[in-house]
C-alpha cells in the first residue's frame, strides 16, 4: 500500500510499546494514520488496542519506540496535543447529575472557549446527535444508544482534528450500533480523522478505510478491509453443523474441498470460491450435516486465519 503523503501523516508509530511490569501491552507496532482516514485497531480484547489508544491520547506515556501526533512528541507537548483531540472512552464518564446540555457546556470550558462559543456549539452538537429534544433532561435516563451519541457530542466541543473512539458501540443493540455508525460517517465526511478500536468485525468493514489487526499486543496485519480477506481469506465460506461433539472427526472427509478447513466447537469452516459447490460435494459424498450455511468471508475469517483463534475468545 502506498504511503501517505508526509504532510497529511497525522499519527506515526515506531516500535511502539507499553509495558507493565513484567507484561508486554503493546509490544513494538508501526503505524501511520492519514488525515481524513478512518483507522481502526481490530483484536479481541487483551490485544493491546486500548493500550494504543491510551498512548495516542496523550495519557500514558509510552515504555519504547517513539510516537508522533500531529507533528508533535506527546511526552513534551502533550497538553497542546490533547487541546486537538476528542476521546470517546470506552465506558461513558458522563455526569449523570447534570442535563444533556450542561454535560457539553462543561466539557467545552474545560478547553477554556468563551462560554458564547460553547453555547453555539453546544446546540449544534446536540442536533448533530439527534438530542435536541432531550437537551433539558438529565442524563441519568436515556438509553444507551443516546449516551453514546452525547459522548461523541462532548468529544467534539472543541473542534478536534482527530476523534479517538475506544470501543464506541460495545454493549449497543444493532439499532443503537447503526445509529451510531451513521453519526460517525457525517463525521468523516466532514474531514474528522476517526480513530477507534473495536474487536466487532462487521464495525470495522463498515467504518474503517485502513485497518490494523492486533494480536498479544503486536500488529499481525495491515491494509483496508477488502485487501485483508482477499489476502487472508477466500471469497466464500462453507459452514457445516454436524450431529458431533468433535467436528474433527469429519475434518479430512472434506478437506479436499477447500483451500482451508478451520475446526471450531460448534461446526467446520471451508474456505473456497465457490461455497455452493462445496456444499453440493459435501452431499454427494453422503454426509449429512445439521446445517449449512454459505456466506461471504469477514475480518472474523482473516483473523482466525491469522491466530489459529476467533475475535470473541
């Protein structure tokens, strides 16, 4: 993949790391994000992607390699940094005492803007998250979806040029996760550099432009969604459910049907081009699984390629 121009490198890494202790978190990554990208970290949790992001927004320092952000060293200039960026946590530290309003009026001084500005933007952003109806009412109440949408909201208030989002719509029902993800492509249309983790493969095919794949703290892959199962992947997968607790034993029955055979719990995967006729030879040779299901490969198939193991263990 061509690099991007120097200019709009927004974030480098080299040999980043972070360690406690003994542990090894992020163990010497390499990154660039582009201005205007969506980037996403992608890996089950305890891949070091929250690590990342720490490191990135300025609140823990890195333990090796060198990081630049905005074309700054976050160890001496790290309050000039974070003035420029928006973090959307992984858990919401909203103030549940206060109305939906006051939560972005509060932030916003924080960043010390005339209380003018903040007011202005205040009522733009609460649009932006479609809250305005709910602009007086506490925070305490809403539903999930919608303090999800005033974090984001609160994250803006000071005009970043990069929004980190960790984990943005873990514990989100598919409604609320859409709702949001259509927030944040306005936001990329707009010129905002996203940056967010997620260990939800449909999330980052949906959102990222470029990914990174984490695994024990290092980054085992690289490239857009598309470049990543064309490269890992086949472009169909076979799923077969058999009446067994032990799927390996139909394993090498129909392993030569497929590029590859992963082995899961619950049911085989066979990775070819053409999952229909699979599935017409896996008849034909008198096998009769419980279930089958023909379906298009995902960023779950290409790390399971890579680690021997799915995004949710």
């Amino acid at each position: 993949m061509a690099a991007a121009p120097e200019d709009d490198v927004l974030i480098r890494a080299r040999g980043l790391s972070k360690r406690f202790g003994t542990l090894t978190a992020v163990d010497g990554v390499d990154f660039d994000v582009a201005l205007g990208e969506a980037f996403g970290f992608l890996g089950p949790n305890g891949a070091g992607k929250s690590s990342t992001m720490r490191m990135i927004g300025c609140v823990s320092p890195p333990s090796g390699g060198s990081l630049e952000i905005l074309g700054r060293d976050p160890h001496a200039d790290g309050p000039a940094i974070r003035a420029r960026l928006g973090v959307v946590p992984q858990h919401d530290t909203l103030d549940e005492e206060l109305t939906v309003r006051e939560n972005i009026l509060v932030y916003g001084r924080y960043f010390g803007l005339p209380r003018s500005v903040v007011r202005e933007r205040a009522t733009e952003l609460l649009e932006f998250a479609q809250l305005t109806d709910r602009a007086d009412s506490l925070v305490e109440p809403l539903s999930g979806g919608m303090k999800r949408r005033l974090t984001i909201a609160r994250a803006l208030v000071n005009e970043p040029e990069i929004l980190l989002l960790d984990e943005p719509t873990t514990g989100l029902d598919p409604q609320a996760r859409h709702a949001l993800w259509d927030r944040l492509f306005r936001l990329k249309r707009q010129g905002v550099t996203l940056v967010l983790t997620t260990h939800y493969m449909d999330e980052a095919e949906q959102l990222c432009d470029r990914l990174v794949v984490m695994d024990g703290g290092r980054i085992v892959a690289e490239g857009s969604p598309r470049e990543l199962i064309e490269e890992h992947s086949t472009r169909e997968v076979l799923e077969l459910r058999f009446p067994s607790d032990d799927h390996a034993l139909y394993a090498n029955k129909v392993a030569d049907l497929a590029a590859r055979v992963e082995v899961l719990p619950d049911r085989l995967l066979l990775y070819t081009d053409d999952g229909d006729a699979a599935a017409s030879a896996v008849h034909a040779r008198g096998l009769a699984p419980i279930s089958v299901l023909v379906r298009r490969s995902t960023l779950e198939d290409v790390f399971l390629h890579l680690t021997g193991r799915t995004l949710v263990d």
